[in-house]
C-alpha cells in the first residue's frame, strides 16, 4: 500500500464525538466540532455530525468552502477573525463568525449587503491567553456599534485560553465570561444565544462538577479526532486515541555508531544534536520528515522502536528490538502538531477506514 499515508477510522471519530456530547449535555454544554486539523474532510465533519455535534467550526475559509462542497449543510462557524480580503466569502459559505475588529465587522456587513443575506457574529474576548480577543471593559463599546450596522446578527461570546500562553480554564476566568454574558443582556436589548467557553482544553474543567455558569458550548477538535486532552496530553477515559495512523516506509536499516562523528554544528532546521555513546546501534529511517509531519509529535506503535533525529524528508530510528526490514512499514500515533501537519501535507495519502458511505477504503 502507498506510504506514507494517514489511516483515519471514521466509526471511532463518530463514537469519541458521541461520548464527549452526552458527557457534557448534563451540564448544559453543546458541542461544536473543529474540522481544522483535517483540512475541511468532509468525511471527518460528517463523522462528527453523526456522533452528535451541534454543529461545525473551521479557522479556514479554504476548508470551510471544501465542506460546503462536500455538501456538509450544517452550520458552520469561521472561528478566526476575518480577513478583511475574505470577507464576501465569509458571508457566504459561514454561517457565522468569530470577530475581535470593529473595522472587521463593518466590511462584513458591507459584503451581507451585497448578497442580501444577514451574517451573525459572535464576539471573542480576551481572558489572560493573550491571543485573540476583546478586553472585557472594551465589549460594550464595540456591540453598541455592531448592533446597528445592517445585515449583522450578534449570537453571543467566547474565549480561546491554552492555545498561546497556556492558561487553564477555571472558575475565574470562566465566570468572567458568564458574568459578561449577563451584562451585555442587562445593557441591551439582546439576547447571548451562545456563550462558548474554550475548546478542548476546557473539558477537565467543565466536567469536574464545577457550576458551568452561562457556558453552553465548547469547541472540540483534538479531543474527538486523538482522544487526548490538551492541557496535559492524557488520553481520555473511554476515547480512543487510535483514530489516525501514520504509516511510512523503511527506506534503510544498517549498523552505525550512536553517535556523530566531526565537529558538530547547528542541523538544518536550527537544532543541537545530542546524544549519549552507546556504541554501535541499529538504525533504520523511513521515508518521513518534517515536510510530513512534526517529527517530534509522533510515537512508534510498536515497542522497541525509538524516534531518534530527523531532517526534511527522512525519520531515524533506534530500531532496538523489532529488527525492521527494507519495505517494511512503520505506525505512528501523533500529537496534535503532527495531526495538522500531516494531514496538510500533499505527500501524505489519506486513507479513511469504516466509512458508513462507502465500505470501500478511500484514498485522497
């Protein structure tokens, strides 16, 4: 079979997605499922849809318009500020989008206009992460104008923490976001349909038994596609973190010393190397590297089988034990970074296993 390539197995998407929503619906929690880390799959989205998402959010209008080609009618959110430069095709292919910029929003209804539909926006605000987002005090300001442009619908306000700095979601920053919910409804005339509290760095917190407030959705992505939490990278009891695969050749396998020989300087994408002599070792490489995936994201399956560097286009192995073969193939879980990058790249094959549409393997 072709390699490198991802194995996607579509049945534990669906169940990993169905678990997490009837997990958090006692709480008042809807889901909406994150398609970007598998490059708008329509596939992928409709697996999510069948476990029982709410709906479906991208940070990319160039996978956004790949489900609506792929005839994904949910709705779909733009969880990324608009660019200013994409703004007719945000009004028409999403649903609704998250927005920081005034500026931003005018031009938006600008393009509503022209199309004669209504766009809803949702309002993200700043809560310690220091990535996107409006700082609190400066919300009303901003909805006092947004409200009155034509063609624009406010929906409600979120938060994005762990992404950038690292922040854990809690009770405080969490009850910020509920208490200015509540604040913007005292002040106008509106109603905050949707609170959105973070994403999958959120789920430790709002299924601790913690009052969740006015949160009543979170946007997961690598909790249904790798069954892990992000906050401390542990799998998540009854998910599988087995629904992707990556698979590569053995391109050569020989005896080498452990470590290098002549004066060492930096590699070609900036790092030390370092490693301790151990005498000569058995190494393989597979037809991988860093323009595949992220190298220091995926782990061997297969016990005995250690990642020990890697280049643009080649994988090295501390083959300890399993005594690989030229041909033979090797299967790797991933981390979130790898996810993205692996299915991104154009050299990996996507291959999707228990499709309930098509029973055949599907490669793309």
């Amino acid at each position: 079979m072709i390699a490198p390539r991802i194995e996607i197995d579509l049945a534990k998407i669906q169940e990993n997605a169905r678990i997490l929503v009837n997990r958090l619906a006692p709480v008042g929690i809807s889901v909406t499922g994150v398609t970007k880390a598998v490059l708008g799959s329509s596939k992928v989205a409709n697996a999510m849809l069948k476990g029982g998402v709410h709906n479906l959010c991208d940070s990319r209008m160039d996978n956004i318009e790949s489900l609506r080609n792929g005839d994904v009618s949910s709705s779909i959110s733009l969880i990324r500020s608009p660019m200013l430069s994409q703004v007719d095709r945000v009004v028409q292919h999403a649903s609704i989008s998250f927005n920081t910029e005034l500026e931003v929003i005018r031009s938006l209804s600008v393009a509503a206009q022209k199309l004669n539909c209504i766009h809803e926006i949702l309002l993200m605000v700043e809560l310690g992460d220091l990535r996107e987002g409006i700082l609190p005090e400066d919300i009303e300001k901003i909805l006092t104008e947004a409200v009155r442009l034509p063609n624009i619908a406010f929906r409600g306000i979120g938060t994005n923490l762990a992404c950038r700095s690292g922040v854990t979601p809690n009770k405080h920053n969490m009850g910020i976001l509920s208490a200015l919910a509540n604040s913007i409804e005292d002040h106008f005339d509106l109603k905050v349909d949707i609170v959105s509290g973070g994403n999958s760095a959120n789920l430790l917190w709002a299924l601790s038994g913690v009052d969740s407030g006015r949160i009543n959705n979170l946007r997961l992505g690598e909790s249904i596609l790798l069954g892990r939490e992000p906050l401390h990278s542990q799998p998540i009891e009854g998910l599988s973190i087995d629904a992707f695969t990556l698979v590569a050749e053995v391109i050569e396998t020989k005896t080498k010393k452990s470590q290098p020989s002549g004066d060492i300087g930096e590699t070609s994408f900036g790092m030390v190397t370092k490693a301790n002599d151990r005498g000569l070792i058995r190494q393989s490489i597979v037809a991988l590297g860093h323009q595949d995936t992220d190298p220091e994201g995926i782990t061997p399956i297969s016990t005995g089988i250690n990642v020990l560097g890697s280049s643009s286009d080649h994988v090295i192995l501390d083959d300890l034990e399993f005594k690989l073969v030229i041909g033979s193939e090797v299967s790797f879980n991933q981390n979130y970074s790898a996810l993205i990058r692996s299915m991104a790249s154009p050299f990996v094959t996507k291959i999707f296993k228990n499709d309930a549409d098509n029973h055949n393997t599907v490669p793309t």
